[in-house]
C-alpha cells in the first residue's frame, strides 16, 4: 500500500481527450501512471469530480509489456464524494483517493470457482472494528473483541446485498491513523452512494474477485478525471 498518495493527471488532456504523445494511438490509462503498485494487475477506479458520487471502474492487466483492459462498470462512490486519502476524516462518506494494496476478499458467498486470492467466508460473527480506541482498529475480527463497541463497528453479516462479495481496499490498513477512516471496501452495489467504499454491480463483483491473482499484486487506484486528485500521476 502506498498510503496518501495523490494521484493526479500528468495532463488533463491527456486522459480527457485520449491523445497519446506525439499524436500516436492513445495510451491504457495504466500506462500514463507514474506507478501501478508493482504488480501485472491494476484497477482504476475513476469520478469525473471530487464532488462526483458515480464513475468507471476497470480492472487492467499486464501482459507482454502492455497493459490491457479485462473488464469495466460503472462504480459508485462516497455519498459525500471524493477526497484526498492522507486527508481524509472518519465519517464523512467520502472516497479516498490514492493508490492501495487489496490485502483479502471476503464475502457471505462462496468465493467464485477460480479464486485464488484469500477469501474469508462472513459468519455472524464477522465485524469490521472502526472503534478508534480499540487495538483492532480497521481490522477483521472474529468475535467482536471486548475493547472494540459494536456501534462503532459493522456487522459484515449484516449487509447481505453488499457483501455478497468483496475486496478490501488497503486504505488506513498497514499502519492505521486513528480518525482517519475504517473499512473501505470494494464491493457489491446497494441501493445508492456508498459510505465511502466504491462499488459495482454484482457480476462484476463477482468476476474481479475471481480476477484478482495475488502472484501478480494487484492494486486499485482511485482518482478524479482531471484537478489535484486526477488519476494518472502517481
């Protein structure tokens, strides 16, 4: 994961108008990242606006020197938004904007036929900790911990359209800000914006969480068309 990282256009023309350099065929947009995370698969998950509750999301892969696009959907975004992820505040339904590691996959169904990324089943048991003052702070936990209160905390199994299938989004994840946010997901749409994760429909839930090969470190990165937080300049 590479925490607050800003991710802006190297030219907003560029993306907007599909121009490559020197007028040639237009480059995938992976190719105009100054980094992808390392790995041979990356989604993009991209708003036209800070302001913007809706967008693309493509998941891309590397193969012989050349990034192509396996898939795309609409996405949705923070009922609130987009921000910056070194920026961000707890509880303000906003999106962060970054480049994050996808550490596991989890879901209340069976992981798709395929899957090779970790994928832990949701029991009702299953809690996402975002309590600040517990030591399981964006964590997985399985019971509720004592120290961690259920009301600041999500009940995985509680959202059943949801969390059919996702993957966690490693904002906040590796060394986490207390504040800053807990519990950012890719997963399956709701019934409108999210509390800050992106999400898709279900098929294509589906289909990325088969997708995604932990051999080839996938990341996401989430950005804006063009201004400050504009996907392609990491």
């Amino acid at each position: 994961m590479r925490p607050g990282v800003v991710v802006t256009l190297v030219s907003a023309s560029l993306l907007l108008l599909g121009a490559a350099p020197g007028g040639g065929d237009p480059q995938p947009l992976p190719a105009q990242l100054a980094d992808t995370g390392g790995g041979s698969q990356l989604i993009t998950a991209q708003a036209s606006a800070l302001s913007s509750t809706s967008g693309t999301l493509t998941w891309w892969e590397r193969r012989d020197g050349q990034w192509a696009q396996v898939g795309s959907a609409a996405a949705r975004f923070g009922a609130k938004g987009l921000v910056e992820g070194d920026k961000r505040q707890q509880g303000t339904n906003t999106t962060p904007t970054g480049l994050y590691d996808l550490p596991f996959g989890f879901g209340l169904q069976a992981a798709p036929t395929g899957t090779t990324v970790e994928y832990r089943p949701v029991t009702a048991n299953s809690w996402w900790c975002q309590d600040n003052d517990s030591a399981s702070y964006n964590r997985w936990v399985e019971p509720l911990p004592s120290d961690c209160r259920a009301a600041e905390s999500e009940k995985l199994s509680s959202y059943t359209t949801q969390y059919a299938y996702a993957l966690v989004i490693g904002f906040n994840y590796l060394q986490p800000v207390r504040g800053r946010g807990a519990g950012i997901f890719l997963h399956v749409n709701g019934q409108g914006a999210t509390a800050g994760c992106v999400s898709v429909p279900e098929e294509a839930m589906r289909e990325i969480v088969r997708w995604a090969d932990p051999k080839k470190a996938p990341h996401i990165a989430i950005g804006t068309v063009s201004g400050s937080t504009a996907l392609a300049r990491y």
